[in-house]
C-alpha cells in the first residue's frame, strides 16, 4: 500500500477526518488553550459564585467562584494523561504476555491465560473499583488500575494474532537462524499485526477517560485540589439546580473527546482492513 493511496484512503474517509479533526481540537485546546486562559483553575472568587456563562466565564463559575471553562481544559488534560498512561501501559504487557504465551504455549501460556482470565471475569468498573480499593489513591494507581483493566484485551489480541503468525515461514527462517524467541516476537510477530492494537488502543483511551471519570465522579480518582472531568461533574451535581452549567459542560467535554476517539478508531479500522485496500487499491 502506498503513501498516494494512504493520503486518498484517509481523505475519502469522512468519518476519519471528522475524528481526527475532533481529537487535534481537543489536543490543542487541553495544552494550548489551557495555558493561555486568563484565570487558574484553583482562584477563587467568592464575589461571582455559580455565575452563568459570560463573555468573562464562557463555561459559568462554580460554588467557589472557580472559571469553569479552565478546570474542563486542566481535568480534561488530566484525564486524557492518566487514560494514555494506562492504555500505553496495558497495550505494551499486554502484547507481550499475550505473544509469549502463544509463541511458548504449555504451562506458560496455561499461567498466563489463566491470569488474563481472571481479570476478564469482572466488569470494567467494578474491577478498577475493587484496584482502587485495594490500591489506593494516586494518580499511579489510578493508571495501574485502568492499565489492569485492559491488560487482558491487547493479551488475548496478541495471543490469537501470534498463534496465526508464528508457523509462518519468515518466523520459522528467523528460528532456524538461531534468533532467541524475544528477538523474534518483538522483530517479527508484533510488527504484523500492529494494525489491531492501534485500533484497539485508539478506542482503548476513550474507555480510559470514562473510567477515569466515573473513579474520581465517586471520589476515588483524582483527588481535590487537582481537576479531572469525573471531580468536575461531581461538584456540578451537587448544586445543578442553581448552576447546571457547571455539569453540563463537563459532561459535553468528555461526550465530545469520545466521539472525536471512537470515530478516530473506527477510521483507522477500516484503512486497516484489508478487504478496504484491495476495493481502494487502482
């Protein structure tokens, strides 16, 4: 597949650039954007508390007089780092521990399995509650516990992927060769089937930042004084009689980074997909 067609494919691929156009939006504005906003997210001014959206405030002020427009782009930044922290983390042992135990098979990929298995038995939220839980808080922990979460998809994708991979004869050529079962996973299996695990870490960090959300909505993300989406809807719900701008913005901020992502995702799944390339191809 050449660049022509690549550049061609992305651009009759609506849907592609409406995601990457939305993602390169909210990149800009939670860096950029957040740096150059006029207020803190941590000032407060108790003479304009709960104001509605102005030209001064576009997003209204909270309880504390705090500019609710700074604290979405600070907790949306906050949020983005801690979901690709996790995805980046859970996407690298994941692959591995899924390559090895198919390329090793026997008891390794019986333990292995086994593990990812366990972690499959619970629900997504539950089982980052329970890590939090245990774990306690911290940003750390807040990645380790999503990257938990998600460890099990990118295993189970590297481990069908390689068990289709390795008795190809390039595999068998590099063994005979002499080349150690790392060097090969990591030079020759992984490489050829990167394309499933960029989709599935594209979708991966829009999950994230639900999870990340719905931990600090109850309290056990990131804490105060630092902003996250969740911590942000969760002091908009308290007083969303008299100000419900404050959760509703929140709430559009996160709506409109996942759709930018899932739509991102869904793009670079079909350029991926073969059956695509050859109905695309001259």
């Amino acid at each position: 597949m050449n660049s022509k067609f690549q550049i061609g494919a992305i651009l009759r691929n609506r849907l592609a650039l409406a995601g990457l156009a939305i993602t390169v939006v909210v990149i800009l504005a939670i860096t950029l954007g957040a740096a150059l906003m006029p207020h803190s997210e941590e000032d407060m001014d108790f003479v304009n508390l709960l104001m509605p959206p102005s030209l001064e405030h576009p997003f209204g002020t909270d309880a504390f007089g705090r500019d609710v427009l700074t604290r979405v782009l600070i907790g949306g930044r906050m949020s983005l780092m801690i979901s690709l922290s996790a995805i980046a983390l859970a996407s690298v042992v994941g692959t591995m521990m899924g390559s090895l135990s198919a390329y090793h098979g026997g008891w390794t990929d019986a333990v292995l399995m086994r593990f990812s298995d366990l972690l499959f038995a619970f629900p997504s939220f539950v089982l980052a509650l329970f890590l939090m839980v245990v774990l306690g808080f911290g940003t750390p922990n807040i990645i380790l516990a999503i990257a938990l979460v998600y460890l099990p998809i990118f295993a189970r994708i590297a481990r069908n992927m390689t068990m289709l991979i390795k008795e190809e004869p390039y595999v068998q050529a590099a063994r005979l060769m002499g080349r150690r079962p790392l060097s090969i996973i990591v030079g020759e299996i992984i490489p050829n089937f990167s394309a499933p695990l960029l989709v599935q870490a594209s979708i991966g960090v829009a999950f994230g930042i639900i999870l990340e959300a719905g931990l600090s909505f109850i309290g056990l993300g990131v804490q105060p004084p630092t902003p996250s989406l969740g911590s942000i809807m969760a002091d908009g719900r308290e007083y969303f009689s008299r100000g419900p701008w404050v959760l509703t913005f929140s709430g559009l901020a996160i709506s409109f980074a996942l759709l930018g992502l899932n739509l991102l995702g869904d793009g670079i799944r079909d350029l991926t997909d073969p059956r695509l390339r050859e109905r695309a191809a001259p």
